[in-house]
C-alpha cells in the first residue's frame, strides 16, 4: 500500500474519535513517543555466529544514523536497546516504593483452573529457563529509565499515539499505534511474557453517512495476536463504553493488550505439541458419544491443544489517558501531512524495538515496528487494516442497502438463469425418456443399463439444479425481509459477527474466595511432597495412596469449582470401564466361547428359518 | 419428558441393595452389642480397626443406597448422581479386592451396568429435564430473551453513551495519575 498524505482533515477525524485508555492501578508503562524511545536507544546487530555487536551507542542514534547502520545482510537482526537489568538491591527497593504495591491479583489465575494447568504451568516457568529469556530486573531497569524519560524536559514527554489514516473499501480506518517502553507482564503481573518495547493499536472505522456526514461505525482492538471477526464491535454495540465520541478502551496490566471491557481477561498459551493429544482424546469422545454415552459432542474449538491460562487485568482502577482526562494525548503521524515527512523509521527501520533476548519461542524478544513484522514483511493490519478485522466482508452502513441490492439482482439473474436451464434439461430428460421407451424392444442389456444411467444423470442433476433454485428463492425472500428491516433503520444484533470473543471472566469466578486461593497456591507442591513421602517411607500402599490422594484432590477442585456432579459421573464411568476391562480379561476364553455359541445359534435359526419358508 | 423404565429398576436394585446391606450392618452391630441369641454370637476380637470402617462405610453406603433408590422412584434429580456415587463406591471396593486377590467379579457386573445404564445420553438427558423443571421458579415472568447476549455471553455492564468515573469534574481516588505519583515516590 503506498504511503498516503494526510490533510488537516484527516488530523481532524483522528482527533474526533482518539480513544480513552484506562489502565490499571500498578502499570509502570505508558503510551509514550518511539522517537524519544529511538533517541535514548542504542543500535544493536545479532549475527548467528558472532556476538551482538553495538553499532551506535545510546543518545547517539537519530533517523538518518539508523538507516545508515541497518545495512542488508543475511541473518542479522537488528535490535534497540534502552533499559539494562537493575540488581536485586534495585529491584527490591523499586518494588517497595514503585506504585506495584497499589495491586492486587484478587483470586489469582491458578485458583480458576484445574489440577493438569497448574502442574503444566510449573512446567512453563521452567522452559523459561532453557528457551531464552529477558534477564531478570530488566523490567525494573526499564521502569526507571521511563520515569527518567518522563521527568527529564522536551517536546517528547507526555502520552502519545501515533496516528495513521487509510481508505479502504469505503471505510476510512484510522489507526492509533501505541508505544510502550516494556512489556512486563510476566514479571509484574503474573502473565506469559515479558519483552523490551511493546506496539498496540486501535483502529476506530469511520465512513460517511446518508447525508455525507463521516460517522464511526466500528472499533476493532489489538489484543495479543489475534485477528479476524472478534477484533472489533459495532459502535452501536450496547456493551461499548464511550466518552462522546471517544471510545474507552481498557489496558491489560503489563501486557496493554487492549479490551472493549472492563475485568479480567484468561488469554491461554497453548502447550507446545498437544494438539495431536486433544485431537485423540476428542476422537474417543466422538466413539463414546456414538455409542450412547455421555453428553453428546459439541463443535470443536478454535483452540485444541492444552493451554496454561494467564489472567490478563484490564480492570482500569488506574490512570486514565485520553480528551477529557487526568493525562492527554499528544500526536505523532506516521504518514506525511503537509510540510511535514513521516519518520523514516516507518518505512524503513524493520529490527526490533528493544532486546532481542533469543527466546525459542519468539515470546520474551521484543516486536517489531507497526508496519512490519520479523520476517520482514508487512504485517495485515498494516496493508489490510479492513480486513484485518474482518471487516472487508461488510459494507459501510451507506452503502448495505444498495450493497444488498446488487445482491438481491445477482439473485435474479441466477434464478432466471437456473429456470433456463432447469426447462432445457426437463425438455432433454423428457425426449430421452421417450427415445429410451420407443426402443426398449429393440435395446441389448447393456444398452438399456447405459441408457438408464443417462437418465438417472440427468434426473439428478435436474434435482440439484431445483434444489439450488429453491435455495435462491429463500435467499431472494431472505433479502427482501432483510431491506426493509435494513430501510426501517435496523441494521441487525451488532454482535451477529462475533464467534469466541474475548470476554472477562464471570463474577462467580471471582468470588472464589481465599481458601481456594490458598488451595490453588499450595496444591501443586503439597501433592508432589506426599508423593515422595509415599515413595521413601511407604512403597507397600503406593498406588492406593497415589490413587486416594488423587481422589481426595480431585474432590476439593471439584468443590472449589462446583463441578461435583462431572467428577462423580467421570470417576463412576471409569471405574466401570476399568471394572469391564478386568472381566473382559479374567473372563476372556468363556467370553469368546459364549460369543461363538451365540453366532452360531444365530445362523442356525437364519437358516432354518429360510429352510422353513 | 418420559421416566425411562430403566430407572425405576435401578430405584428398586439400590432399595434392594439398601435392604441387604442394612440388615448385614445390623447384624453386625447385633452381634457387637450381643444381643442375638448365644448360638449366632460371632467373635469379633480378630476385627481389625480397617474392618470396622469397612462396616461403617457400608452402613453410610446402606443409606445413601436406601434414600438413592426411593429418590429414583419419586424422580428426584439429584437421585442420579447418588445412585452414580453409589455404583462408583461398589465399583471401587470390587475393584480393591480384585487388587487383593480376591474375586468378586459376579458382583462387579450389576455396578458396571447401572453405570452405563445411568451415563447413557437419553437417561441423563432426562435427569438434566428434571433439574431444568425444578429450577424455575412458579410464578415468575419469563426475562426477555436478549438476543445479543445469547450470541456473544454476557454482557459487561455499561453505560455506552457517558462513563461518570470518566468526568474530569469529579475526583475519585482511582482517578489519580499513577505515573505521577510514582515519578515522585523514586
């Protein structure tokens, strides 16, 4: 997509619709500028067989310094590079005096998952170890030089987005790109990562009304990395929470994934190589169900392997930033307007902001910029910002009428063309019918069965081709209501689009309570001490200990989370099934002996019958 | 939605295995207590204390049995999950004595049917019908049916035109710059 200029006007809608974000209370980082970020950074290159080399110090490095060291070669990743890891002195003084204090997990993610995710998330602490990780205290470090950053004097300080406007199939979709200085999520708040630099958007889509008046019509946030349908919400959406016409948007804690809602949020890692696992298990669930038992089946999800769930808190009991607020936005385009050029960064810069820490799986290594992504190409938000959220599929409010209209013709024009064919074919079938009944005398066998087969050829596709027309009279009625319904001002449930959105977790999940919260806390590495009590000091009860200590278990989880019922029906069913096994075996000879008994009475009763009749 | 006639067996098996069980717990405490005529009393010296809870276990699991099958006949929904927890236990104890070396396999047979018989789709379908009817409440009017929850969960309360925690006017303490107060803290 070329680079559009922006006019005053596009400024404007930018700044009509800038959105409220609300964070929550404890967050160390705010939107801030990426060319401030870029001037205090330094420039790092990591080359696979050699050690990351410096290239421009810290204070040192502006636009024209950056596109001269980000030379092309291959298998080198560039990187900024602002924050270095505090000590341990550093890091506990900054968290007793840091605003950390003022939060409060409330039930922590543990307590609201089962037994297998607790013992799989020991495991996830400790790949940390092995995969690569950014180094402990660095968030800390981070923390400080932001503060630095924010105390210091000039025209960088404050909260900024970066702003971008773009036209896209009669949407204009503008785009607000935040910059943090670090994720720290993982270490401040629990989560999945943490990472130097952090790029967020909201995109508010806007297009022009009846009237020629632009009004918006959708939002679509970025939340981790996802895209597609669930991205946005109508504007009209009753759970929408606005200011005027400034959306509020609600910052995960650490992680500034961006929520439509207040609460708190279960993204899940899924556990590497799983999927075939949960594929299994689903496929003996589907055989159970068929035969009989169990509840039946429902689709499956978007998610099959087995995942650990962080909680993400986007509970906005913090600092609030946006029109009418304790802390304002400042604007940085990130496309040319008038006199004034984009920042060649944009365009051109496609390291990393902030430290590459080598992890395996990508997660704890800093992102991008806002226009590509590592493998240096453009990301879709970028190119595509309609239909990154899906939205390419849906016509601006304006144009659904005469959108639907162009459908209802296309609608037509198949019905006519479907009644065509359906009367030439009818006209076919009928004289092939005829030719077939003139010659039946006179036909061998084999033409007769290659004749029929003609017929019955053609008669099924006749059927398919009314079956589709049918179809295409549904639809045409379907259209028709759908007009008038769009023509008397209802355009339909403004959630129609969603399939597995993100939502905060539900209140009773909340309201857990403590115990369960000591319960989820302690559970783990109680159960792994019995355990190995059990194995040094009592072998001889070993698996009956194991077996009831892991009834006993399930049966608190099952409380904690008023599961009872399942558990019962769970352990019953496998008992029986294990219960069935050993009959199956210990009965295996006199089993099969009475199975061939059985076949063998039942032929000779066949048989005797057809003899008989 | 129909009794299957599958239950009102299973109620008359559970009151049935109540009764048995009832009557060896008694005769048990009978003879403890050595109320029974000289002939029948048993010695009970070589009862270990593993045993006693055995007896004790069977006695709970006698009630359990007894209150499980009237609740199967009377169409009780929670009669489901008790007569499971009753098979289960059963199930449990014949599967224990099998690890001991015992062979308790004819009675082994009954649980594992009552089971799968209670786990089939129809038979819980059933009892889920029960708990369904029991929940609502007579005389209440039915809610509105939200047709925009029912696509996308429930609803985050808010008001989606103004956010009074927002107005600049009013002070709350969540209202206070963060960032601020912790650049003064360091």
């Amino acid at each position: 997509m070329t680079m559009q200029h922006l006019t005053n006007n596009d400024l404007a809608l930018l700044r009509r619709f800038e959105p409220i974000l609300c964070f929550n209370r404890g967050e160390q980082f705010y939107p801030m500028s990426a060319d401030l970020y870029l001037r205090q950074a330094g420039l790092w290159r990591h080359r696979p067989d050699a050690d990351p080399a410096l290239l421009v110090p810290p204070g040192k490095l502006d636009d024209a310094t950056l596109m001269e060291r980000c030379e092309e070669i291959a298998g080198a990743v560039y990187y900024l590079r602002v924050a270095h890891a505090a000590s341990l002195a550093e890091v506990r003084a900054f968290r007793h005096s840091s605003t950390l204090r003022d939060f409060h997990t409330g039930p922590g993610r543990l307590v609201r998952v089962g037994l297998l995710p607790r013992f799989l998330d020991l495991f996830f602490s400790l790949s940390l170890l092995l995969r690569g990780n950014t180094p402990g205290g660095l968030a800390v470090g981070a923390a400080q030089r932001y503060q630095i950053f924010e105390q210091g004097s000039g025209s960088h300080r404050g909260t900024w987005y970066h702003g971008r406007v773009v036209r896209q199939h009669g949407y204009i979709a503008l785009q607000y790109y935040f910059f943090y200085a670090f994720n720290d999520w993982r270490s401040s708040f629990h989560g999945v990562n943490d990472h130097e630099g952090d790029w967020e958007m909201v995109t508010v889509y806007a297009a022009r009304d009846k009237f020629g008046q632009i009004q918006p019509c959708w939002m679509a946030c970025t939340a981790h990395l996802g895209e597609g349908d669930d991205l946005r919400r109508r504007w009209d959406d009753p759970g929408l929470e606005r200011l005027g016409e400034h959306p509020i948007v609600y910052v995960g804690a650490g992680s500034h994934a961006n929520y439509f809602f207040r609460g708190e949020y279960m993204p899940a890692v899924e556990v590497p190589f799983t999927q075939p696992l949960a594929r299994a298990w689903r496929e003996i669930r589907r055989l159970w169900a068929r035969l009989g038992q169990g509840d039946s089946l429902g689709p499956p999800k978007t998610q099959e392997g087995i995942h650990i769930p962080f909680v993400d808190y986007a509970r906005g009991d913090g600092l609030r930033v946006g029109p009418g607020q304790p802390q304002t936005w400042q604007v940085c385009l990130l496309q040319p307007i008038a006199e004034s050029p984009a920042p060649t960064w944009v365009d051109n810069y496609r390291g990393l902001w902030g430290l590459r820490s080598g992890d395996l799986l990508g997660g704890e290594d800093a992102p991008t910029g806002p226009r590509f992504d590592r493998s240096g190409g453009e990301r879709k938000r970028w190119y595509d910002p309609v239909g990154w959220s899906g939205l390419d599929k849906t016509p601006p409010p304006a144009a659904a009428i005469e959108t639907l209209e162009q459908q209802q013709q296309r609608l037509r024009e198949r019905r006519e063309e479907l009644t065509h064919t359906i009367d030439d074919l009818t006209a076919q079938l009928m004289g092939m019918e005829m030719g077939v009944a003139a010659q039946r005398a006179t036909f061998s066998r084999d033409e007769a069965v290659k004749a029929q087969r003609q017929l019955e050829n053609m008669e099924k596709e006749l059927m398919q081709l009314k079956a589709e027309r049918a179809d295409v009279d549904v639809a045409e009625e379907q259209c028709a209501a759908y007009a008038e319904r769009l023509a008397a001002g209802d355009p339909g449930d403004p959630r129609a689009h969603l399939h597995a959105p993100d939502l905060p977790v539900s209140a009773a999940d909340l309201r857990l309570g403590r115990l369960a919260a000591i319960w989820s806390a302690v559970s783990i590495g109680v159960l792994l001490l019995i355990l190995v009590v059990l194995v040094q000091f009592f072998p001889s009860i070993l698996i009956p200990g194991a077996a009831v200590l892991l009834g006993v278990y399930a049966f608190i989880e099952a409380l904690f989370h008023r599961t009872l019922d399942g558990l019962i029906r769970g352990v019953a069913v496998a008992l029986a099934l294990v219960a069935t096994v050993v009959l199956v075996i210990q009965f295996a000879l006199p089993l099969l002996l009475a199975l061939v008994v059985l076949v063998g009475i039942f032929i000779l009763v066949e048989n005797v019958r057809e003899l008989i009749t | 939605m129909k009794r299957p006639r599958g239950v009102i067996i299973i109620g008359c098996l559970l009151l049935l295995q109540g009764l048995v069980l009832s009557a060896v717990v008694a005769a048990i405490i009978l003879a403890f207590t050595r109320q029974l005529p000289p002939d029948l009393v048993i010695s009970l010296e070589g009862i270990s204390p593993l045993n006693w809870a055995s007896v004790g276990a069977n006695a709970v699991v006698a009630v359990l049995s007894l209150v499980g099958g009237v609740a199967l006949l009377l169409a009780r929904p929670w009669a489901w999950t008790l007569a499971l927890l009753v098979q289960g236990y059963s199930l449990a104890v014949d599967l224990w004595g099998v690890y001991q070396g015992r062979t308790p396999y004819l009675e082994m047979v009954i649980p594992i049917v009552i089971i799968f018989y209670l786990n089939t789709r129809s038979v819980s379908r059933y009892f889920e019908s029960l708990r369904h009817r029991t929940s609502v409440r007579p005389h209440t009017a039915p809610t509105a049916l939200n047709t925009q929850n029912a696509s996308a969960g429930p609803l985050v309360p808010g008001d989606n035109t103004l956010v009074p925690t927002l107005t600049p006017t009013r002070t709350q303490p969540d209202q206070q710059p963060v960032r601020h107060e912790s650049a003064q803290r360091s």
